[in-house]
C-alpha cells in the first residue's frame, strides 16, 4: 500500500508542507538512519530510527497526516519494525509528530519518559511493506547529532535553573 495522503512523495518537494520539510530536515540532522520501505516511487512508509544507548527513537511516516513517533526501550529481539512496547509515543500529523520528536528529551535528562507500555500498532511496518527496502546511514559528521543537540540543551537547562535558584528577584536573598 503507498503512503497515503495528499501529494506526500519523497522527490516531491512542492507538495510537501514547508514546515514539515523544515522537521524532516531536522530529523536528517539529527542523525537518524533512514529507511524507504517498499519502492522508492511509492514507499508504504518512510521510518528514521535513532540509536541510544538503552533506547531507540523512531518515526513512521505513511502520510502527511498519518505519522507515529516513538521511544522503544532495547532489549532482546527489539524490532524497529516492530517494536512491543515503548516509553514514549505520539500519533498525528507530520508537523505535531516530527516536533514531538525532535523536541523529546535526552532518555538522561531526569524528564524522560520510563515507563513501558504497549506500542501503538501504527509504529509496525509489516514485512511484506517492507520489500524492497532502501536504507540511508547519516553522515559521520551527523551521527552522534541527536545526542550532542540533546546534551547540551540538558546542560543548558540544568544551568539555566542553578543561576535561576542562586539569586531569586526580590527575595533579597539566594536560595
């Protein structure tokens, strides 16, 4: 089945929403691997994994309008296609799901999501959509992208609330 949806082609720039291009540029960025299931032409879904090191985050892309992002915890037989449970889930249109994604915490920021729960069927990508199947690596420069982005915008909230608890307007004094 191609993915469904009004002018959503890979190649297709001009029907894609401009913003949505903007966020799958940041996916890019980011450092996902890339996958094009089914043929290139007309994928059935387009899905970007992100490795970390006790999670992997995903994105499913069948539509402009019929996109899963996900948290899935690795563990023994974890199946990006395919994944059981996840921390973390959001379903809706390309724009709300990419940045969903893309604004979704370190898994060691103290935020991150942790408890498991069973993955929202719209995550699996059944084998025989899978066929054939074209997968792009991120450049070495954009590997270690999500971490290094994640990081340091950690470190700079963390640092953000010590200076915020040091000297509290009108208090007169630090905390």
């Amino acid at each position: 089945m191609p993915l469904q949806s009004t002018h959503f082609r890979p190649g297709s720039e001009a029907d894609m929403p401009p913003e949505v291009e903007r966020l799958l540029l940041g996916v890019v960025q980011d450092g996902f691997v890339l996958y094009c299931c089914g043929g290139r032409a007309e994928p059935s879904a387009l899905v970007a994994s992100y490795e970390w090191e006790h999670y992997v985050d995903i994105v499913v892309i069948r539509g402009v309008d019929r996109v899963t992002a996900g948290r899935v915890p690795k563990g023994a037989g974890a199946d990006i296609f395919a994944p059981e449970v996840v921390v973390w889930a959001y379903q809706g249109c390309a724009e709300w799901a990419l940045r969903a994604l893309l604004d979704l915490v370190h898994p060691r920021h103290p935020d991150a999501p942790t408890v498991a729960h069973p993955a929202p069927r719209s995550l699996h990508v059944p084998r025989s959509e899978q066929r054939p199947l074209t997968i792009r690596l991120p450049s070495p420069g954009r590997a270690g992208g999500r971490a290094t982005r994640l990081a340091a915008a950690m470190t700079a909230t963390a640092h953000d609330l010590a200076g915020a608890t040091r000297s509290c307007p009108g208090s007169g004094r630090s905390r």
